[in-house]
C-alpha cells in the first residue's frame, strides 16, 4: 500500500504543481 501513496505523492511531484499534493494530502486525511 505505502507504494500506491508513493506512486500519488511522486506524480503530482514530477507535475510540479503544488496542487497534487494538497489533493493526496486530503485523500489520506479522508482515508
């Protein structure tokens, strides 16, 4: 599972974008 997380948090890294990671950041909050 922690390899999914990883996959979520490195795209949205790769994107660059500030956005991504604040959405992983509230899907993890939910879960």
């Amino acid at each position: 599972m922690s390899r999914k997380i990883r996959v979520l948090i490195a795209k949205p890294g790769l994107d660059g974008h500030d956005r991504g990671a604040k959405v992983v950041a509230r899907a993890l909050r939910d879960a």
